[in-house]
C-alpha cells in the first residue's frame, strides 16, 4: 500500500472504531436500554444539503413507555411539517403534542388516516400492531414507517404486509431498524456492496437485553411484551447480515434456554418458556451466521461482526492483501464509510447515534422517491428468519426452511 492509502486507512478504521456502535454500557438507574446510547461518528467535513424545500407533512403515532414516536428527530425535520400526533391514551397524547409543539391531534391511528392532508405516518405502536399499522397506512395512501419488528408472531401478517407494499409500489415503507445506522453496520454494508468483503463467510449478531430479577418490567400495550419469545424480535442481531448484504437466510436451527429454576419456567401465554435462543442460520451465499437474542445478565448489547473471503470487520476492519488492496481502491474512488452530517436541528439520538438517520433516511427516501435503508424485503428477511428460529428451537434444533421474499 502507498503511504497515502495506508494513512487513510488506518485513519478511517480508527475513526470507525472510535464511534463504534455496538452498544456496550451500563445503563443509569431508570433508564430503557439503548436509549442513552448516543455515541456515534459522522463526517463532519460536508455540511447536510437538502435535496428539495419540499416538506413532506406528517402524522406520528405512539408515545407508549418508550416515548419512541417523537425519538426519530421527525418533528425537527427542515422537510416535515409535523401535522397531528396520536396515541390511545388522552394524556400521552396531550403530551405528545405540548412535546412535539403540534396543534393538532387524533385519538387513533385509525382516525388519523382518514386526514387526507397527511402524506406520511410514522407509527411507534405496539410490536403485535406493527405489521396491521403499516397495511392500515398504505392502504389509505399513506407513506408508511414503523418501529421494529416488522411483525411479531403472526406469520400471516408477513404475507399482507408484502402484499400491500406490492399494491402501493408509489409509496414507500420503511422499517426503523436501529443496527442499521450502527457506525460499524454502516461501514460495512458500504465496503460489502463496494466488494471488499467478498462473499461472508460467517457472521454474527447480539441482541442481549438484560432485565433483573425482581425488577418491574418494562411496560406494555396489552402486556405484549410479557408474551411471545425471544427470537420474535430478531432485528438488532440479524440486521448484521441482513443490513449489511440485503441479503437472506435460507434456513436454520436453533436452540432455547429456559431458566435454571424449575419454578419461574411456567409457560407464558403464548406457550414459551425459553429466556434466551440462539439460532445458526443458513445464507443465500452459502455462509453462516449466528444470531443470538436473550435477557440474561451481563451489558445491554446491539452487537455484530462478519468474516468474509478476503476481509473481515469486527470493530475495526481487518483483511488480507487482497482485501486491503480492494478496501484502499474503495476509498480512493470515493467510497465514504462514514455517515454524513444530520440536517440541522436533527440529532443523532439514542441506539448508537441512529435515530436522527433512521428519520432523515424516511424522508429522503419520500422525497427521491427510492428505497429506504431498510424497505419490506430487508424488513421481513430480518424478522420472519426469528419466527422459524422459534420453531426450532421447539423442535430442539431441529433444522427449519425459511420463506424467501420478492417485491
């Protein structure tokens, strides 16, 4: 390597590293995990430049126990004009609204689409609800962002929510994965498609949510949270392949763990008893991934890495001289690894510094009229694979196919 490419990439690398967002930290008494998690990179050397003075006029539903409807940075958008909010409860709507300075407010979802003045709507609600929101949305002719997952437990609302994104190809659906504007997953779906990597070889991604004996839990929409099972809400660990290739997982095996003690391992309402699965998928490509979701001890962790045929990135990137010589060409042709400046008055936020971008991606995508950083194939191709991860794991591993999604 010249002394100029090995300067740029080992500047770039550490640049990487140091806003590295695999989330790792201790959490302040009180606080939801991943929500303090601001640490995050971006170029600072190009200032944010609007691609039109168009505002895009949006509705926000949801301002449950995560208060995730105004988190995205949406009402400060310089191309949103914030029209209403919305949440099932009066006095989180009243919040909501004296929060995000908006005059206007519905008592539902389902009345908010009915505002023909509203383009798009981004809805924080209940995982369960998800998939029938967003379906809701576009079928009102309404451009459409949901939280994660992109479902929870019902496969059937897989196939309706891809139905109607094939029924409304004009509008766009985005899912607000948050591992996807990690630093490190971001750098890497870039030096993936610039064919750095090569094809992966193996891949891994963490989702590890902690929750102490004895503490409340968190609160929930219908209790959803005390049902289901881990692996329904896959995406911060599979987005580290997923969101890095857009790409699939053709099969797995996973297995469960149930808790130690035989009295706290009743069946909750949707039979489950496992705490924490842990899942080895199949890739298109033909390489492995291990995808891990659980909530025993230890740091909160959004985590992944991956191994590919010349290079591999685990923090910091690493690769052999094919690899290197590919990643230095990379970066002399103008490949930029790191995320750009947020428009003003829009801050990165919570999860690793994604939330800002999550936001900003929805509307420029709605503006340029292309597909989001996450859009319903990469969407579904993060979630469904946990539904038939589950199922094997009831199975004790046994190895399960998993659908494959076209628009």
């Amino acid at each position: 390597m010249s002394h100029l490419s090995r300067r740029s990439f080992l500047t770039t690398s550490a640049a990487v590293a140091a806003g590295s967002s695999s989330l790792r930290a201790a959490q302040e008494p009180g606080q939801i995990p991943g929500f303090d998690q601001t640490r995050t990179d971006y170029d600072r050397t190009k200032e944010w430049k609007p691609f039109s003075d168009r505002k895009v006029r949006v509705g926000i539903v949801g301002h449950g126990v995560c208060k995730f409807g105004l988190a995205f940075g949406l009402q400060h958008h310089p191309n949103v004009e914030l029209v209403a909010v919305s949440d099932l409860f009066p006095d989180r709507c009243e919040e909501m609204a004296r929060l995000a300075k908006c005059g206007k407010t519905y008592p539902s979802l389902e009345e908010m689409v009915k505002d023909d003045s509203i383009e798009a709507i981004y809805c924080a609600t209940d995982a369960p609800s998800h998939a029938k929101h967003a379906v809701l949305c576009l079928r009102h002719g309404k451009h459409v962002a949901t939280a994660v997952p992109a479902f929870r437990g019902d496969i059937e609302d897989a196939e309706k929510l891809l139905e109607a994104c094939k029924g409304n190809r004009g509008l766009v659906y985005a899912m607000f994965e948050t591992s996807q504007f990690h630093d490190d997953l971001y750098a890497m779906e870039r030096l993936y498609a610039a064919g750095v990597f090569g094809r992966l070889v193996y891949s891994e991604g963490e989702y590890c949510h902690p929750h102490s004996l004895g503490a409340p839990a968190l609160g929930s929409y219908k209790d959803w949270r005390k049902r289901g099972c881990p692996m329904w809400y896959p995406t911060h660990a599979t987005a580290y392949y997923v969101g890095v290739t857009h790409k699939s997982f053709v099969e797995v095996s996973c297995q469960g763990t149930a808790d130690f003690e035989e009295s706290r391992r009743a069946p909750n309402p949707d039979g489950n008893i496992f705490t924490s699965e842990v899942g080895l998928f199949r890739t298109t490509e033909g390489g492995l991934s291990r995808m891990m979701v659980c909530h025993s001890q230890g740091e909160y962790l959004e985590a992944g890495r991956i191994r590919g045929e010349y290079a591999g990135f685990n923090g910091t990137f690493t690769g052999d001289e094919t690899g290197r010589k590919r990643y230095d060409q990379a970066l002399k042709n103008g490949l930029q690894i790191r995320k750009p400046a947020l428009p003003p008055g829009v801050e990165p936020g919570g999860h690793g510094g994604s939330h800002g971008y999550l936001g900003d991606d929805f509307i420029d995508a709605i503006l340029r009229g292309r597909k989001p950083a996450v859009d319903v194939i990469d969407a579904l191709n993060m979630t469904v694979p946990g539904y038939y991860a589950h199922l094997s794991a009831l199975k004790d591993g046994e190895t399960v196919k998993i659908p494959q999604y076209s628009l």
